[in-house]
C-alpha cells in the first residue's frame, strides 16, 4: 500500500472549527478543486487598495512536466483568463515567487433539516489553496493547460471545436500557473443531529420533519444556438450529461449515508 501525501500543516491553512471534518491529503483536495467548474481566487492588489480581490475563475489541477501524475500527487494549479486582466498584470509584474494568491471552493450536496434552526448545516466538500502565481510562457505549456482546462468544462471539448488557438486567441488568453505551498479541505456528510433537550420532548419531535434533502448539479438539454450548423447533438455531449448527471446524484445521496457520532454532526 503506498503512502498518503499532505499538505503541511500551517497557521494559513490548519482547520480549527470541527477538525475531525479536515482533510490534508493531497487526493480529496486536489478532486474538490478539479470538481468545481467555478474557483475564487483572491489576492491583494496593492498599497494603494485595502480591500482583497476576488476572482471567479476556471482551472484545474494537473502537471505539465509529469502529465501521468495522479490526483494525489502534487501538481500545480492552472488558471484561466485574459491577458490584460488586473491578476494577470500582477502576477506579470511579481518577483520571481511569483504572485501570492487563495484558492478557494465548495460544493453544496445537501440540506441538513433539524428540529432547530441551530442545528440546520449542509452536506458540503470544500477546499483552500495557498500558493503562488506566475504567467506560463512555454507554449506548448500553454497549449496544454488549455487543453486541459477546456476538457474539464465538458469532457473531449478540446478535440470537437477549431483547435488549435490562432496567433489572437493566444495572445490575448493567459495562463496561470499555481506552484501550491499549503491546502486543506473539509468535508460535512451523514445526517441530522440535534441536542438530546429537542430529541426527548414530544411536542417538538411530534410536530417538526427532519431529513436530508440531497443537492446535485444537474445538466440539462442541450439547446442549439451560435452558427453551427451540426444538427444532432453529438455524442461526447450526450453521453458527458448522462453520466454526470448520475455521478452527482450518486455522490449527493451517497453523502447522506454516512453516519458521525452526534456531537460531530453540526
């Protein structure tokens, strides 16, 4: 059996509420982040602004120089974006570090209903990111990470549109590349728990309905538009919606299954 790989455990990015929920490995931090078609990514813009930025952004964790590399090895995290936005202008102008910047994220997969509004949570996985950011300037890098980047929106995309970028859509995309120093994440799954004062009373368990309603994003039809003039939906659409959609009920319900000693649960 091989050995599990972490991240280290620093004042940045150690869990202090509900700790038995964290988690340093490298595997379920590194899927939560590629799980995600949509990443925050703050850093500080300068001097002269006191307030952090935040970014919505896509990316997704992989490694250029060990493309074999799995889930829970360490990679990099590549983000997407346009050449003359204000984090890429940063990360240009940093010094060889790089730009320090979080990388953030969570997943919803379902409503915790207790007998009290204190004890309501939610079913959710969530991760966090330290590193810093600097611009990728090997094309075949770029390339790469592109590639990888637009496969994740939908599965063989890359390959089903005009590919490659002409010279216009290289110029103006620009790729970040994350070397992370620390993350963790943090997962809530099972079910409802309340104070033994709600359990014990009857006219409070008598009268109140409590569950789990499980969360999942679904992907709809898909509806023609643009001018494409293919008239079927093909089949690595098709096919992408179909198990997806399965894959995140499955995860959804499967969460709800899960069962932690009461005092854990909130």
């Amino acid at each position: 059996m091989g050995r599990t790989l972490t991240y280290p455990k620093r004042s940045s990015n150690t869990v202090n509420r509900y700790k038995h929920r964290a988690t340093y490995d490298l595997g379920p931090i590194h899927a939560i982040i590629n799980a995600s078609p949509v990443l925050h990514v703050s850093f500080n813009p300068g001097p002269d602004d006191p307030f952090p930025t935040i970014l919505p952004m896509i990316g997704q964790m992989g490694s250029f120089e060990y493309p074999s590399a799995t889930i829970d090895e360490p990679l990099e995290c590549y983000l997407h974006g346009y050449v003359s936005s204000r984090i890429m202008n940063l990360a240009r102008a940093s010094d060889d570090d790089g730009l320090p910047i979080c990388v953030a994220t969570s997943q919803v997969d379902g409503l915790i209903l207790s007998l009290t509004p204190n004890s309501h949570s939610y079913n959710y996985r969530s991760a966090v990111l330290h590193g810093y950011a600097n611009l990728v300037t090997d094309e075949q890098e770029k390339l790469w990470a592109m590639k990888m980047i637009t496969n994740s929106v939908l599965d063989n995309r890359w390959d089903n549109s005009r590919v490659p970028p002409d010279k216009a859509e290289m110029s103006s995309t620009v790729i970040l590349k994350v070397k992370v120093m620390d993350g963790s994440g943090k997962i809530r799954d099972g079910g409802v728990s309340d104070e033994r004062k709600d359990t014990e009373d009857p006219q409070v368990t008598g009268r109140i309905w409590t569950g789990v309603v499980p969360v999942w994003q679904t992907f709809g039809t898909p509806v023609p538009s643009g001018d494409g003039k293919l008239a079927e939906v093909p089949e690595h659409i098709t096919s992408y919606i179909e198990t997806k959609n399965k894959q995140n009920q499955a995860l959804a319900e499967s969460a709800v299954v899960v069962k932690l000693p009461p005092e854990e649960q909130h």
